[in-house]
C-alpha cells in the first residue's frame, strides 16, 4: 500500500457532514501517539483497542479499514 492509514483517514477530517468516520478522523488527528506512518491492520487494531477511547466500537475501524483497502488497491 503507497499511503499510510492515517493519511488515508485525514480525508475525512473537518468534513462538511459530521458523521461517525469524520469524528474518528478529527480524533485520530488530535491523538499524538497514533501510529501515523502504519499500513498495518493488526498493529492498528491492537492500538485503537487499547488507547481507541475516542472510538465508539470497532466496526467503525474495520469500516474504514475496507474503504482504506479498496482506495489504495485502485
């Protein structure tokens, strides 16, 4: 995959509709520790599982994960 995650997810910031996936976004942004440079869906995982407090549940993860995969396979 040419870009990571987070670059991927930063399309989604400061979105005109405020939807789950854009306050992931914001949320991602603000997180200091987010592994940023990561294309790695276990590594990704793990870490939002332990210090995601800012995501409701994980399916909203494996949600943009899948369009983070469809985008970068194009």
């Amino acid at each position: 995959m040419n870009k990571s995650f987070y670059h991927f997810l930063m399309k989604y910031r400061h979105a005109i509709k405020k939807d789950e996936l854009s306050e992931f976004a914001n949320a991602a942004y603000h997180d200091h520790e987010f592994p940023k440079s990561s294309d790695d869906y276990h590594l990704l995982s793990n870490y939002l599982e332990l210090n995601g407090h800012y995501i409701a549940n994980m399916s909203l993860f494996d949600y943009a994960w899948d369009l983070y995969v469809e985008a970068e396979n194009k």
